[in-house]
C-alpha cells in the first residue's frame, strides 16, 4: 500500500474529496494513490454496490427512479456485486452521489501476489544419471482479462457460443423448435459474473437475451472490466533437466576426460484457474504485471547441454 504521495498520506486521503487526491497512472488499468495497493486496477464498471452509487432504473410504470443502492440494499449486498435493472441488464449509467457521470471505480483487485516461493530439487537416480526440477508458485495476486473482453466484444470468445438470435423465435426458421430454440442463448445477466459476484436488484431474476447487441454493448470494452479480473495465482513447472554422465573410461579413447549431457525443458506445465493463456503474461513488459490484451504467453523451450572434459 502507497503510503504518502505528493504529501498526501493514505491517512489524511481517508478524508479527502477524492478529485483531491493524487493519482497516477502506470498502465491503461493500473492506479496509484495513496491508501491504495501498488497498482491497484481501476477501470470501467457497472453499477456496482460498495461505492456509494446512484443507480437509473424505471419503475412499473415506466419512469425514470434513480436509487441510492448501497442504501436500499443494505445488508443484502456485498462490495462489487452488480445492480440489476428491472429488464435484466446492468446499470451502464450511473451516477455517484456528487452527481457525476459513471467512470472509473477503484476495483479493489490489484496484481501483487501475496506471497511467491520457489522449490528446488535434484535427485541422483544412480552415479551417472540426475534429474533436478524447479517449481515457481505465486499465490495471490489478480489480472485484467481484457483480451476476454474483447473477444466478447467482437463474437469469438467461447461465451458468444450462447448467442442469441431472433431466429430462434420464429416458427418460420428452417431451425424452428419450440422448447428447444426458443430457450437458446437466453437466461440470467448473473450467468456472467465471476469473482463470487452478485446479482442484485429488480431484474436479477429477470431472463434476458444474449444478443449480439449484449455482447457488443454490456459485455464489452467500453462498459466493465472488473468483472474480467481473474485470479493470476499459479504453479509452474519453471525447469526439469535430466543429466547423464559418461564413464570416463568410455571417453579415454577420444582424448577426453569426462562428458556429461544436460536436457532440459522450461515452462513446461502451468497449473492455474487463469481462463486465459497465462496468468504470468504482461501486457505493459517492464513495467507492471496484470494486464493481458492478447499478450504473448510464456513460451516453453528445451535445451540440449554437452559438457566436456580434456
């Protein structure tokens, strides 16, 4: 956590207007400000409970309410559920409690692990042939799947495979069946949400379609990135080699004292609930982690070692 910036400490920014605390920007969704973790996301977002919103929403009689939902909802929500509008979808724009058009929101989330460790192994199989490993864990930590975002955004990512299309409804498609077409691509807008979120308000148990439009607008760029941060934790299999050394007798002959041979292979296997390609990617390079916008993953390699003796 930033403890002092531009002579703000995270104390007195406690009771600071936050137009009056100091910001700065490392990457497209990495913050810091004091009182805040290094690097903490802040981003687009729905409506969500914890942040003192003013929600829109119409009521049954088709008028524009506005509703302070932290307050209505107390007791029933926890920080960054989403608030529900009574046709299914999600509050895109709100207000704060000054006023103020939706923006950016601290998500809370930030990419620093708790904790990382590493475990290192050599076993000697007989006198001539070892295997050592090296095993690298990062507990903690989150990224921005903002390629996910994307991906919804333009109607490849495995999510648009629930697509809804008008079709579906109309007994004149060749496709046509009721009780079968007629119930694809449609559900819950909580179908979506991830991180042990909510969905809370009118239309939480409101069906609603997944139609291009849906994934194009709600579920895009533009709208929400909280709801594509992951967990970026991992174990990885960072290097495994495997040695043989030859008897020296069998190399007399060539003028040599001894030859070893080294194979090894690196990055061989990650183990993470990352629904990305790899949660250790960074779209920045050297300047912070936890940010993945079609980033290349770690590439996996082997190497063969001769180690000669004379």
């Amino acid at each position: 956590m930033l403890v002092e910036m531009n002579g703000v400490t995270k104390e007195s920014a406690k009771f600071l207007d936050p137009s009056n605390i100091p910001i700065d920007q490392l990457s497209k969704f990495t913050f810091v400000a004091p009182g805040r973790p290094i690097g903490e996301f802040r981003g687009y977002s729905w409506a969500r409970f914890g942040y003192g919103i003013i929600a829109s929403d119409r009521d049954e009689n088709g008028n524009t309410v506005y509703i302070d939902i932290d307050s209505v909802y107390a007791g029933q929500w926890k920080r960054n559920d989403v608030y529900v509008q009574r046709d299914g979808l999600p509050d895109v724009n709100w207000q704060t409690s000054d006023g103020e058009a939706a923006g950016y929101l601290w998500s809370g989330y930030s990419p620093n692990p708790d904790w990382t460790g590493s475990f290192y192994n050599e076993v000697k199989i007989s006198n001539n042939i070892s295997i050592s490993a090296l095993i690298d864990i990062s507990s903690g930590g989150h990224i921005v799947n903002y390629t996910k975002n994307k991906l919804n955004e333009v109607g490849t990512h495995d999510e648009t495979g629930e697509r809804y299309h008008e079709f579906f409804d109309d007994p004149n498609w060749s496709g046509y069946e009721e009780g079968v077409s007629t119930e694809w691509g449609k559900g819950t807008f909580s179908h979506f949400l991830n991180n042990g979120h909510q969905a809370i308000g009118p239309g939480a148990e409101t069906d609603i379609s997944y139609s291009e439009s849906f994934f194009t607008g709600t579920m895009g760029t533009a709208t929400d990135i909280i709801n594509n941060i992951e967990s970026a934790s991992y174990i990885k299999l960072r290097e495994i080699s495997f040695s043989y050394s030859v008897n020296p007798k069998n190399v007399k002959t060539l003028g040599l004292n001894g030859l070893d041979v080294r194979l090894s292979f690196r990055d061989l296997l990650t183990i993470s609930n990352y629904s990305g390609w790899d949660p250790e990617t960074n779209m920045m390079q050297n300047r912070i982690t936890g940010e993945d916008y079609f980033n290349q993953p770690q590439t996996w390699g082997a190497n063969l070692s001769l180690y000669i003796k004379w």
